[in-house]
C-alpha cells in the first residue's frame, strides 16, 4: 500500500533522445510506449523533453542547453558538478539556481529517458537535474518485479534486475575501502560485486531446478495439442485465455500484466483434450536479460502445436508489433510452428477498418473476446485445426476391454457410439497412431 502511494506522488518527465537511425513516427510511438510503461508503475507524467543527437554516447546524453532546461522541470542546477565531471572535459561555470518565474507550478521528481544509460551518464544527470533518473530498462525490469508471481517468474526476474544492477554498483556510492591503507582490505565495491556475484549463482542454480519440474511437466503433456498464445504485452491475450478457457487468470489494461506461464484445458472440454497456454508478452527493446531469463518460459511456445498471435487491431502500429513479436520467437528458437493471427479488439473498429483488415490478411481472425460468437468461431478454428490430420473410423470394444473406453475419450473425438450385447460400437476421429495403438490394446485384453 505505502508502495503505491509512493508511486501515486511521483511525477515523471520523459525525454526521447532522436538519433539520425530513429525516424521521428519511431521516436512518437517509443516515447507513447514509454508513457504506458510508466503509468503502469503508477507515476503520473507531467511532460515530456526530446532532443536529436548523433548518438546516446555524450557524457550527459543530452547537450548542455538541453540539461539546463530538464533542470527548469526539477529544480536541480542543470550542470553536472566538477567532481562528477570526467577528466579532459572542460570544466563548466558556476551556476546559478533557475529564476523563481522560469519554474513550473509542478516540479518532476523522477526523469526517465527513452534509452538506455551507462551508470556514469546516469549519475551525472542525477547530478545535473537533482533527481532520480531512470532508463527504459530499469523500468521494464521494475515492472517485471512487481508483477512477477510465481517463483519460477521471481526467479528470472530477480536474476535480469541483477544483471543490470552490477555494473551500476560503482555509481551508487561503493569502492571505498573497509580498511584504512591502500591494499589493506577489501573495498565496498569489491565486497557488493561479490555478493551479487554469489547471488546470481545461487538463483541461477535454484532457477535450473524449476526449469527442470517445468520441463517435466511438458514432457508429461507432450502428446496432447497444446495452443499457445503469444503477443506483444496489452495486446489481449489473457481475455483471450479467458475466453478459451473460462480460467480466472487476470485480465488488466496494463502492461506487463501476466508474466507467469498459464496452461488450462480449453471449455468446454474436447475429445482429445487441447491445452491452452498464455506466455509473457514482448515489448519493443525488451531487455537481452529479460529475453534470456524468460527463454525457458517462452519453451512453451517451442513446443506448441498451434500458435495464436494476439494483436491489438485497434492499434495502428500492430504490424510493427508483430515484427517484434516474429524477432524475439526466432532469438528463442521458435521457428516453423503452425500459426493464426488473431486481430482482437475488432469491436473498437468501424466497418470500413474491419474491411480493410479482412481484405490485407484474409487468412487472420477478426474477433472481439468480447463478443460470445466470435470466440465460438475461434474455438471451432481450433478444433479444425486439431482434426486436421485424423481419420475417421468405426471400432468395436468389448465390455472386457476395460481400459480401451477411458483411451478414446481421454485421446480420441467420439462421433457417434451405440451400445451393443457384446461392446460398444463407436466411430471416432483420431490420429493414426493413436489408433493403432487402441486397436494393439483390445486385441491384448480380448486375448
């Protein structure tokens, strides 16, 4: 609660910095994105700055007249102290504080850039604004922390916030000695290096446990179809779990929302039985350690027998989100897998938009998961899908054949089934094998 209402007082100020690779619709859509990821943390964005330059390589980012006028947003001096300066750099006159009439009524108390910083150039702009700063990442990998639930999600998230706090340890205050004397002791720097070093061991060891009752846990279902959502994050697919699958899983219009894998049966239940699974969504410039650590959660879309791709159709710049989405399933390894694009959010679009969609990707799904019939149409799609590749036939299995029953309905559609004096007579749909293997079965118990 006191987390929350912290939050609820921050006021932030972002600020893109445009590159010559960056176009400016790119840096809009970034900075638009960058806004969501914060309010998702609940901080309240009172503006935001943008500036081009060559490159995010300078010592502060920004130019000099640009920090004086962040400084205008948070009351700080707008020059980086000489003590914080790096040598060779000239040195900056004495500034004075910003006029009483330049400053806003509403002072920023965090900046956070559309970038990622060094841990140097960070400290200088927390020198020069007198606030705190933060990059993207460090706020991606703060919403992932808050919304981590499971231990297996706490895990690699806890590992990705680590990664990225160990090469910032020298610009939060460590590296003086423990003892007086040079060579006399082991500096802070050293001693909080190590723990972290320690640290990440012992997750990454307790991380490959769960990996492995995780990958057991596939390994037992391997045999039945699995349908696995993936996305770019708000995109719509825990509504769509939902919907699929009548599971109480959050459903949130907030970034980031899920992060723990969900695997619930598809309802009304189906012969054979079709598993869906939810998975962590993607976001444009996630970050490397966040991909790596989700790498064992995303081996469900590895293993899927049918991937669904959630898009937000309501949101222009969808198409770039699916490119990202495509990039960050190929880093994983997943590749070749069958695939439908679903375009949710259709009952945000006029009848013109909708036309224009079907007509640009006719073999994708318009659907609202608001809308009972679109989800009908959706789940009869993935029973198609499913039966692509079954046969149908008549079989006949005699009362004493106890176990071959409970095979067909747990592995098998039942078309029709009539009982008979001596057994019950069904025709099924089924995969070949599957069948085969029944027919083994009846043969051994009638024998």
């Amino acid at each position: 609660m006191q987390a929350t209402q912290e939050a609820e007082h921050t006021r932030a100020l972002l600020v893109s910095i445009r590159t010559p690779k960056v176009t400016d619709a790119d840096a809009e859509e970034s900075l638009a994105e960058l806004k969501r990821l914060v309010t998702t943390l609940g901080y309240r964005v009172i503006g935001t700055q943008s500036q081009r330059q060559p490159s995010t390589a300078g010592v502060t980012v920004v130019g000099e007249g640009k920090l004086k006028e962040l400084a205008r947003f948070t009351g700080g001096k707008g020059v980086v102290e000489r003590a914080a300066q790096p040598s060779g750099d000239a040195e900056e006159e004495e500034s004075s504080p910003v006029p009483a009439a330049d400053v806003p009524q509403e002072l920023a108390t965090v900046v956070v850039f559309d970038c990622d910083l060094t841990p140097s150039q960070m400290r200088n702009v927390e020198n020069a604004l007198g606030v705190e700063v933060l990059d993207r990442t460090g706020v991606i990998i703060e919403i992932f922390s808050r919304h981590a639930k499971t231990r297996a999600a706490k895990l690699q998230v806890e590992i990705a916030r680590l990664n990225y706090l160990a090469p910032r340890l020298r610009e939060l205050g460590g590296g003086k000695e423990r003892q007086s004397g040079r060579g006399s002791g082991e500096s802070a720097l050293e001693l909080d290096r190590r723990k972290v070093r320690d640290r990440l061991a012992e997750l990454k060891h307790e991380l490959e446990s769960v990996q492995q009752e995780q990958s057991n846990r596939r390994a037992q279902r391997a045999e039945q179809m699995c349908v696995v959502l993936v996305g770019y994050t708000n995109a719509g697919k825990s509504s769509t779990m939902r919907a699929l699958t009548g599971s109480d899983v959050l459903v949130e219009d907030k970034l980031f929302a899920t992060l723990d894998t969900t695997v619930r049966a598809m309802q009304p239940e189906t012969q054979p039985r079709i598993l869906v699974s939810d998975t962590v969504g993607f976001i444009k410039k996630l970050p490397h350690d966040l991909v790596a650590s989700f790498r064992s959660t995303l081996d469900e879309a590895r293993n899927a027998s049918l991937l669904l791709y959630v898009v937000d159709a309501a949101d222009a710049t969808f198409r770039a989100q699916l490119d990202i989405v495509n990039e960050v399933l190929r880093e994983v390894g997943v590749q070749d897998a069958p695939q439908l694009l679903l375009l949710n959010k259709s009952d945000r679009l006029n009848e013109v938009q909708q036309a224009a969609l079907r007509s640009e990707v006719p073999n994708a799904m318009l659907i609202s998961t608001r809308n009972p019939a679109d989800i009908q149409a959706l789940r009869e799609r993935i029973l198609q899908f499913a039966e692509r590749d079954m046969v149908e036939e008549e079989i006949f299995v005699p009362y004493t054949a106890k176990g071959a029953v409970g095979e067909i309905r747990a592995k098998m559609r039942i078309v029709h089934e009539a009982y008979e004096a001596e057994g019950i007579r069904l025709r099924v749909k089924s995969k070949a094998a599957d069948l085969d293997r029944l027919k083994k079965m009846i043969q051994t118990e009638r024998g």
